[in-house]
C-alpha cells in the first residue's frame, strides 16, 4: 500500500471506528439482540482447547473466504495482538486462496498484508 502512514492508520483504525460505530447504533435499535450476538462471539474467542490466537487466525480465514473486508481487518489485528507472526498470517492467506480461489488470494496478499503490516509496525 503506497499511501503516507497517516492516510493508512486512518483507514484501518477508521474502518474499524465505522464497524464500532455501526453496532453501536444496532445495539440501541435491538439491544437484547445486539447483546446476545456479543455475548457469544465473546464467548467463541475466548481461550479453550483453541487458542486465541488460533482463533482468530481461523475467523481471519473465514473472513478472507467469504470476502468480508471488515472483518478481514478486524482479525487481522486481533491475530496480531494475540502474538501471529507474518508467516502465521500468510498460511491463514494460503489455506484460505486453497478454498477461495483468486478472489481469496487477492484479499490476502493486500488487504490482509497490509493491515497485518499497520498494526505489526504499530506494535512496535
């Protein structure tokens, strides 16, 4: 991604502010619905026989897989927190584009990369 580090942290952390924004106004519409649906994914990413780092790698591949841009940068950067090296990144990029196809691939080698780079670089 050839923009200026500002113009990338401001994407990725915006992209991410607009899916909090968005359940925020969901969760004042359906309250008891939008808890719930927090309540379990909470619930499914917490440690247990799978980690929390494997976790998020697999929801980073499902995401890939079923091209869902926000939540492609949301699990990268929870795979990122949670310890996953770019080499884990790019096997969650490869098992996904052995499913998906080109447009699985695609997804992985831009978005995935350069969201795992923001926020590996942030951390540091």
């Amino acid at each position: 991604m050839d923009m200026p580090f500002e113009e990338v942290s401001n994407f990725f952390d915006d992209s991410i502010l607009d899916y909090k924004e968005g359940s925020s106004r969901f969760q004042k519409a359906l309250p008891k619905m939008t808890q719930g649906y927090f309540d379990f994914t909470e619930a499914c990413f917490q440690a247990g026989s799978v980690g929390e780092k494997e976790k998020q790698l697999i929801a980073l591949g499902i995401s890939i897989y079923s091209q869902d841009e926000y939540c492609i940068m949301y699990h990268t950067k929870g795979a990122v927190e949670h310890g996953a090296t770019e080499e884990e990144i790019m096997e969650t990029v490869a098992v996904s584009a052995a499913l998906g196809g080109g447009a699985a691939f695609s997804q992985g080698v831009t978005l995935v990369m350069d969201t795992f780079d923001y926020y590996e670089n942030r951390a540091h």
